[in-house]
C-alpha cells in the first residue's frame, strides 16, 4: 500500500517543533523513530497531514546517569543505545534486557523508548520495568513542562495522558534503592521476534531476609500495563521464602485481565501470569543479592 501524502518537517529545535504541532492542528504527528508511526500509515491505520521529525533536536538524543538523580533517557535515543549502555547494563539491568527482547535489530536500531510507549500498546515491553522502578517522563508544550508518573501516563490501548500540542521529551528512572533488585520477562505465544503476550515487571526492595517492599506491573493483560497491588500487598513485609513466591505468581494471576486473541487465550495468559511473576520475583531477588 501506498503512502498517504503529507508534509514533512525536520525542526532543529524544540520549540521550533511545538510551534509546528500547534500550527498544524490534530493532522500533524510526532515521530521519533517511525517504526510505529510509519508501519501504521504503510497499512492505511494513519493518515497524517504532516509529519513533525524530532531526530534534528539537539538534546533530545542523550542518555544521561548519575548516583544521586538516577537515569535520564531522551526521547530520540536509540532502543539498540538503551541496551548497550553500560550505566544501563550495570545499574537497569531490568530496562536493557526489555530492550533487546524488543522486535529485532532493525528495529532496535531505529526505534525508541519514548516512541515505544508513546505508541501506548498493552503488550508495550519497556512499559513494565519502567513502571516497577517508579520511571516518570517529561511532557513539554509551549506552555511548558510537566513531568508525569508513567502509571498515569497509559489510558487504554493507543491512549495516553498527553494534551494536544504535548511532546515526550524524556524519561527519568530514579537511582534503585538500596538492597532492590528489578526483572522483567516476557513470552509470545508464536515467535521470539513476536508482540509479547505476557509481560511481567518486577522490583523487590529487602531488608535481609523479608520484603520490605514489591512493585509488580503486568503487560499484555489488561487494556493498559496494570500494578499488580494485591500481589505486591501480599508480599510486602512478608519473609522472602519459596511458598511466597508461589503465592505471588498465583495472586499475579488473579489479578490478570486478558483477553483471548490471535496471539494467546486468556486462560494461557493467566498461567503465564504465575509462572513469569514467580520466576521474575526470583531474578529480582536474585539482583538485590548481588547488589
């Protein structure tokens, strides 16, 4: 299928970009790397007038890590960046590997972390472990910036929080606390290279052998990434043993809402459910050991 016909623009600034946004009105979209945006328009989903690129934007393609205000992504850095930098690797184990089980190469070298949730798609893999670590992101429009908890960022499917004339700019992990440890594992009914039908992101916080506090945030299973809080209330202050652990996965479970579609039933989804959160529970565990 054909391209739809529409205006392109390259602005080198900010602000030259949001000006653009408002001019153009509701036919203009953002694009970072395209690889959603411009799938959507092959197969006739998008039709936009114009096309506002934001690759030209110095500034926006940093990554950026320190000990005391923790990890800044910019909203044009690459997804093959994320999963090859070492403060990442080292200190966002968790956010890497959602990364590289993400699409392929191709697409990895392209796409971006702010594109991937921008796109708002349930099964989004980096919304889960961005979630679990309490990940917030910065929304800028020619009123200004405002910087939102990623929870409240997702409406539905192909919804977010962001206003009309809004641009992701960034997106801000905090340092993980001490004694924490984070995971996050996904599994697709069909191929490695599938949409996930089942995410789970998990971070424990321990003091010795309890744990003192879990985030959990379920992908694929519910019409935005969801906060598992039952489960997390579950485990919170609870002595860290395998019957736990059990636990969690079967409350994960529970608290599940899939849908059965081409890629899995909902029955499948649920016991995936139990059996990633248990096994990502124990790979969080895991890291806040060796922490």
């Amino acid at each position: 299928m054909r391209l739809p016909q529409f205006e392109y623009f390259a602005p080198r600034t900010l602000e030259e970009a949001l000006s653009l946004l408002k001019e153009q009105g509701e036919g203009a979209r953002v694009m970072a790397g395209g690889t959603d945006v411009m799938v959507k328009m092959t197969h006739g989903l998008l039709k936009p007038k114009a096309i506002i690129a934001l690759q030209e934007i110095e500034g926006l393609e940093g990554i950026r890590f320190n000990a005391e205000e923790g990890l800044t992504i910019g909203a044009t850095a690459r997804l093959a960046e994320v999963t090859s930098h070492p403060d990442i690797l080292k200190h966002y184990p968790a956010l890497a590997h959602s990364v590289q089980v993400m699409a392929n190469v191709e697409v990895r070298n392209m796409g971006t972390v702010a594109g991937n949730l921008c796109n708002a798609a349930p099964s989004a893999d980096s919304a889960p472990p961005l979630i679990a670590m309490e990940a917030k992101v910065t929304l800028a429009s020619l009123n200004g910036e405002r910087l939102l908890p990623l929870e409240q960022f997702f409406r539905g499917p192909g919804l977010t929080a962001m206003e009309p004339g809004e641009v992701m700019t960034s997106i801000h992990v905090p340092p993980p606390p001490p004694k924490s440890g984070a995971s996050y594992l996904r599994i697709s009914g069909r191929c490695g290279v599938d949409i996930a039908a089942v995410g789970v992101g998990v971070m424990s916080v321990f003091n010795g052998h309890a744990c003192k506090d879990a985030r959990i945030v379920l992908g694929a299973v519910a019409p935005i990434p969801m906060r598992a809080t039952q489960t997390e209330g579950l485990m919170r202050g609870q002595a860290w043993t395998q019957e736990l652990i059990e636990k969690g996965g079967d409350q994960a479970a529970e608290e599940s809402k899939p849908i059965s579609d081409v890629r899995a039933s909902a029955d499948w989804r649920k016991r995936m459910v139990a059996v990633l959160t248990r096994r990502a529970l124990e790979e969080a565990h895991q890291r806040a050991s060796q922490g």
